[in-house]
C-alpha cells in the first residue's frame, strides 16, 4: 500500500506480524491452590513500558492474542508461597525470553525455603544496624528478597520464604556516628531561625 498525501510519497506500510501466545500455569504438589486468576505479564522490547496482561482461565491456561512477533519478557503472578520452579516452550526449558513459537508452560512450586545466618563483626565493632542483601547467582522469575536491616547489637537475620537456588549474599555496616534522615532533618530545622 502507498500513501500520497502533501510532499509525503512513495511510503510503504508493511503489515505487522502478529501472534498469539498460548500457555498454561502448573501447580506443582498444590492441590489446595488454584492456577485460576493468576496474571501473566508480557513485555515485548518494541513497548516495554506496556505489558500485554492475561489472566489464566480455571483449568491454568492462557491465551495472549495480537502479541508482536519479537522476544518477550515474563512474569507471573503468584500465590504465597510458591515460586517459578520451570518454564517450558515447545516442551523445553526456557531460560530467557519466550520465543514467538509454541505453547508455554510456567511450572509453579511449593517449598520455599530460609535463608539464615549471623554477621561476624570485629571486637568493639557496635554499628547502628546492618542491612543484609541476598540476589540470585543468575536471573530468575522469582524476584530477590527485599533487603534487611537488622537492628544495633544485633547479628542474626532471617530472609524467610526464599525460592530455591543460589544465591550471593552482601552486607553494608550503619556506622555508630550516623544520623538517620528524620534525625537530621530534626537537628536542621532546631537551628533554622
């Protein structure tokens, strides 16, 4: 098709090519959770601040139609207490973004687990608090846990509801002299006249 219109000519509109993207969510060893209601997020680098949102039917299955044809991200909603153990595309584990191809299968999982441990610090050391940071030693559906501070004289922690995998674990020391925000907000406006 051209289009003329003013000094535009000679412009050629080609046809978008479209796909529709079916799947199904698993609950593995969940009897008592249902997969209905869940929502399935897809974002295509052509429009990542818009993801293409489905809700999975009774029975776990999905279908996402007018996706474009190019790689797409995905996350899943979930119940509490499981995580993303698999991801299957044409019956094989998907690691990346799902391709414009066959069916998918998102495989949910029960037995989340802990992670838990102490900080050792240095004699004498009493910091205001230590926040602790795990993340995944590669990407993952399942999201990392938010961050933890534990409280001064305190070294053990607890990330509680942890998928399973291996994870690196990072810790940053509040030193003893330091003035949380409120603190210093309060001491600048006593000697605002």
């Amino acid at each position: 098709t051209t289009i003329a219109d003013g000094n535009v000519d000679n412009i050629t509109l080609l046809p978008v090519p479209f796909f529709t993207l079916t799947g199904r969510l698993l609950l593995e060893g969940s009897p008592d959770l249902s997969p209905v209601g869940q929502t399935i997020s897809l974002t295509s680098p052509c429009a990542p601040y818009k993801p293409f949102n489905v809700v999975t039917a009774e029975d776990g299955t999905f279908r996402a139609p007018g996706l474009p044809q190019t790689s797409l991200s995905l996350s899943v909603s979930r119940p509490a207490g499981t995580y993303v153990r698999e991801v299957r595309q044409d019956g094989a584990p998907v690691s990346g973004p799902l391709r414009n191809t066959g069916p998918v299968e998102i495989i949910l999982s029960k037995g989340l687990g802990q992670i838990a441990g102490a900080v050792d610090l240095p004699t004498g050391v009493q910091p205001m608090g230590i926040t602790i940071y795990i993340l995944p030693e590669t990407p993952s559906l399942n999201a990392a846990p938010n961050p933890l501070t534990i409280p001064p004289l305190t070294t053990r922690f607890t990330f509680p509801n942890v998928a399973p995998g291996r994870y690196r674990l990072f810790a940053s020391v509040i030193p003893p002299n330091y003035m949380r925000t409120e603190e210093l907000a309060a001491a600048l406006d006593a000697r605002i006249t």
